[in-house]
C-alpha cells in the first residue's frame, strides 16, 4: 500500500534570498553561494548606480533640465524597463534557488509581493516620463498652440522664433509671457498681462518688466505704430494677416521688443485661470503683502464671489487667494500698476517654489497644469538649456519693473480710445538699454 508523501516543508529562505535580490540585484545569488552568478548580476546595477551619482555630481542643475530632454526622457524610460527586468530575473532566480515558486507557500506569497512591488516601482517613473514627453510636446513650438485651439476655438499660430540666444555662449535670454483670460462668458481674450523676462546666463541675474494693456501707439517694428490699446494687438494680428502678415504672437513680439529696443526670443502664453490650479498643485505660495489690499468690487469668476482683503505681512496663499491677489485692482490705491506688481512677486513666488526640492513631488499635478494651461514657441529641442539657466538664475533678486507713469508712460483718461497711456519713449529705452544690455538690437528708430 502507498503512502501519501509528507508534504514538502516552505523553506523561508527561499524568501530571503528573493529579498535579498529586490534590495539590490545579486546580492540574493551571493546569500545561495552562487558568486559567480552574483557578481554578473550586482555589476552592472552597480556600474549604473555610480554612473547616475556622477552625473548629477558633475552636471548639478543641468541634471533638471536634461529631464526635459525628450530623448533623454525616451531613454530613461527603455533604461528603467530593462532595470525591471534584470531585477525580476535577480528576484525570481534567488528564490528558485532554494525552492519552487508557488503560492502554495507563504514564501511563494512573499516573493510574489516582491515582484508586484518591483513592477510598481518601475511602472510610475515610465509613467512620469511618458506624461513629461506628452506636456513637452504640447506646450513646445511643436505642439503649435493647443493652449488656444482648446479654449478660443481658433488655431492661433506660434512661428519659429526669429531669434534664439546662444546661451552657452553667454547670450542673455528674454521671453514675452502673456496672460490671457479664458474665463466663461468672455467671446474674447485679450492680453491683459503682459510681461518681459531677461535672464543673464554668466551673472543669472535678470529682471522681469510689466507693460500696461493700456498702452497706445506702439511702435510695430517696420515703421507704423498701433493706435489702440496694446492688449488687443495679438487678438487683431492673428485675424488679420493682411495687415500683420507675422501673425498674433510674434506681432506682438516685435513690437514689445521695438518698445523696449531688444529681441524677444521666445513667447509664452498662459491661461490667467489656469495658474490657480498650478498654485495648488504646488502646494500654494508665499508672499509679503507690502500693504493692505481691500477691494468690495472684486468677482471671483469661477465662484462668483465678491470681494477680496488681504492684510500686510507673510501669507501662505492658495490657488484661489493668489488669483484674487493678482486680479484685484479696484480697491483703494489699487490699479493695473499695482496689480502688476502683485503678479511679478506671485510668479517669482512660483518659480522659486519650483527649484526649492519639492518638484519630484509634484510633477503629475503640475505636468497636467502645466499642459493645460500654456504654449509656447520654444522648440522642444530648446528647453533643457532654457530650464537649466533657469534653475541657476538668483530668481529672488530679479529687479521688478512696472511701466507705470509718471516716468514710463503718460495718462489720457477721456481719450476716444477711452483710457489709454502714452509711451514716454526715451524712458522705457533708457531703461531697456540698462536692463536688456547687448541682446539689444541694432539700429533702434527715434521714437514716433
């Protein structure tokens, strides 16, 4: 008569050694005994490990801007793939070593639970990437404007940039950021935020210059001006090629640079609204409120609530405070000059929060956000370089200037424009020969 066999008994180091080789890959064959096995698989693990510590060791800050390579995003992704395989078979080979792999054992479960872990670990850096490379090509001259085909209907075009610096050379680079309103109920959007930034890539110094929506009769670069607020100009350009064959965005471009007597290399433009949601995704900001701000006219235009007030002194603001705090302008000693003055110290805000460590963190949140809302005419190709000198730029002492009268521009409130500014010409080219220094371009003509 046959007996049954006695069951085979779990052997918990098959479990161990599975462990072992999830910490790190060989380390389990070398607990088996099997050194020659450990070794051809901890080497190479090893050389990667001290090639990645090198990398970032010699290139520090260029490392986050390789990130926004595309190739390089590509390549790291076929990289952590083969790293998981290599690590499964490191797993799964150290417990079949000691004993068959079954879930009939608990150490059969145990292991299981390593590869399912090793699969996760794996699964969400390719996942990052993949959602790195899609923001990229959305929001990059390739992209070709999604911001305004989702929210205008319209395909607004975004040209080559004329110019791009040689920042490795030690050209200053300069961007025009546009904000432009898509909250509903507007058949319109105008560019009532607009901005000029300059980096320096030898100092990383630079600065951050407000030009008024109100602003009229500025020159357009080939010798007309445009009589009517400034803020139109994109908006007029894009549906009028006839007249502005360059169409909205570098339309607008040129005649900013011709203002300020520099080239604007590049164009950004970002949904006002839409930074409510990046500011929450990073977790909000901080800021110094200089001094009180009450204005019982203000609308949120999501929520429909009114009024806003803030006191002087350090805020931790959300999406939500923050877009008030830069949208309010009909307070008490309230304008568009001050309310720009609040939007440069809310985008500084944003982009030292950025470089402060906290970016791995909300990269998903903030690649979504980041999509949505902006386009750019950078090429892809272009970014790494531009990220990097932006994370080495001294964001914190930016010089802030705002074209407010009665230096940079003059007043005329009851014009048949309605209320418009002048230009005070050789002021603002005074001053952007001192701040745009030799991006200038040539000969500049005298003012109209």
């Amino acid at each position: 008569m046959n007996r049954p066999r006695p069951a085979r008994r779990a052997d918990p180091r098959s479990a161990a050694a599975a462990l072992l080789s999830f910490l790190f890959p060989g380390i389990g064959q070398a607990y088996n005994g099997r050194a020659a096995l450990a070794w051809l698989l901890v080497l190479p693990v090893a050389l990667l490990v001290v090639l990645g510590i090198l990398v970032v060791a010699l290139n520090g800050s260029g490392v986050t801007g390789r990130l926004l390579d595309t190739r390089v995003l590509v390549a790291l992704i076929v990289l952590d793939f083969a790293l998981l395989g290599w690590r499964l078979v490191a797993i799964v080979q150290a417990h079949a070593d000691r004993a068959r792999l079954t879930l009939r054992s608990w150490p059969g479960w145990v292991t299981t639970a390593l590869v399912v872990v090793t699969l996760g670990m794996h699964a969400f850096p390719a996942w990052y990437a993949a959602k790195a490379i899609d923001t990229l090509g959305s929001v990059s001259l390739e992209g070709g404007g999604g911001l305004f085909d989702d929210r205008s209907g319209r395909d607004i075009d975004l040209p080559e940039p004329t110019f791009e610096p040689e920042i490795g050379l030690g050209e200053r680079m300069t961007v025009l950021l546009v904000g432009v309103d898509f909250a509903p109920g507007r058949d319109h959007h105008l560019t009532d935020t607009m901005m000029v930034t300059t980096i320096d890539p030898v100092t990383g110094e630079g600065a951050m210059v407000s030009v008024p929506r109100d602003l009229y009769g500025v020159p357009l670069g080939d010798g007309r001006t445009y009589d009517a607020k400034l803020n139109s100009l994109m908006a007029r350009a894009d549906t009028d090629r006839a007249t502005y064959p360059l169409g909205g965005p570098a339309t607008l471009k040129a005649a900013i640079g011709e203002l300020l007597g520099t080239r604007i290399h590049y164009f950004a433009a970002i949904d006002i609204e839409g930074m409510r949601q990046v500011i929450d995704t990073i977790g909000g900001v901080d800021i110094t409120v200089d001094r009180a701000v009450n204005d019982p006219r203000y609308i949120d235009t999501f929520t429909g609530e009114r009024g806003f007030t803030i006191q002087p002194g350090r805020h931790h603001m959300d999406g939500r405070t923050a877009m008030a705090f830069i949208r309010s302008r009909q307070g008490e000693g309230d304008s568009d000059f001050t309310r720009a003055e609040r939007q440069q110290q809310v985008l500084t805000a944003i982009a030292e929060k950025l470089t402060a460590g906290n970016l791995l963190v909300t990269l998903p949140g903030l690649l979504d956000a980041v999509k949505d809302n902006v386009s750019t005419d950078i090429p892809s190709g272009r970014m790494p370089a531009i990220a990097t000198e932006a994370q080495d730029a001294d964001l914190g002492s930016l010089e802030r200037v705002v074209l407010a009268p009665p230096e940079y521009v003059t007043p005329e409130p009851n014009s048949a424009a309605g209320y418009i500014l002048h230009p005070n010409f050789e002021a603002i080219r005074t001053l952007g020969e001192r701040i745009f220094g030799d991006s200038a371009t040539g000969a500049r003509r005298p003012a109209p």
